[in-house]
C-alpha cells in the first residue's frame, strides 16, 4: 500500500505498511493537535460529548484510584477509538515498553508516556524509534521555576 517514506490520511490516523514511520511524519502527526483541544475522557459517552464539541483529539485515561496508576483499560480506548472519527491518545507508564506495545497493537493514534502515571523505569524510557505510533507528552506550563 504504502512505501517507507509515504503515508495515507484517512480521518486524521496514518495507516502506513512500513513498521516505523520516519520522523518527519511523527512529527507532522503531532503538530497536527496543535491549536486544538485534547480531551481527557473516562467513558466512552465523555469522548463522545468531547468530539461533538469540536476536541481535535481525546486522551483516554483510567478514573482516579488508589494506588499505582496505569494505563486505562485497552477494552475501553478500543470502543472508543471505533465510535469517534477524531484520534484518539492513551497513556503508558514512562519507560514501561509492553504498555506502549499493547496501545499501538489496539491502534491509538498517540501515546502520552506519562509522568502521571506510576513511573515503571526510572532510569530508561521507551525506544520511540522502535515504534509507529506518534508519542507525545504533556504539560501543564511551561513556566521556568
């Protein structure tokens, strides 16, 4: 379908047939949330309500619990990423690769290796070259304290 160094747009999710995208179309990827609003939704009837409000993209996470926060239930983001024509991002764990392995073989659009979620490696983080999917992080400011 596609060579190495093409992609195809269909609803804003890169469907290529090469196992790793070059960096430039990650890249394009993620400007492509630029100016938009994420959504971070619990329940599929939120990412509904987010995509009918004009969110350019939804963050599925798992609702607040105690104790060790993981990744949100990959049944959940699979009904979602179905039912919404917007991308969809999830988040793993910072250096927990089975995670980001298991969020881009149910086929998220983005993966957030997220701080705010229990770190899994303290000294290592995810081989980003070694995946398809865009990852991307967030931040509440970027202010220099």
């Amino acid at each position: 379908m596609a060579d190495d160094n093409a992609v195809t747009l269909y609803s804003n999710a890169a469907i290529t047939d090469a196992k790793k995208n070059p960096f430039s179309i990650k890249v394009a990827m993620a400007q492509m949330l630029r100016g938009g609003a994420i959504v971070e939704v619990t329940t599929l009837d939120q990412a509904k309500i987010a995509e009918s409000a004009g969110a350019c993209c939804v963050i599925v996470s798992d609702p607040p619990r105690p104790g060790i926060s993981r990744m949100p239930d990959p049944s959940l983001i699979k009904e979602i990423k179905q039912a919404l024509s917007i991308p969809v991002m999830a988040k793993a764990r910072v250096g927990h690769f089975v995670e980001a392995q298991i969020l881009e073989s149910i086929g998220v659009d983005y993966i957030d290796e997220s701080e705010a979620l229990a770190i899994a490696d303290e000294d290592h983080f995810i081989n980003k070259h070694n995946f398809r999917v865009t990852f991307v992080c967030g931040c509440r400011d970027l202010e220099r304290r």
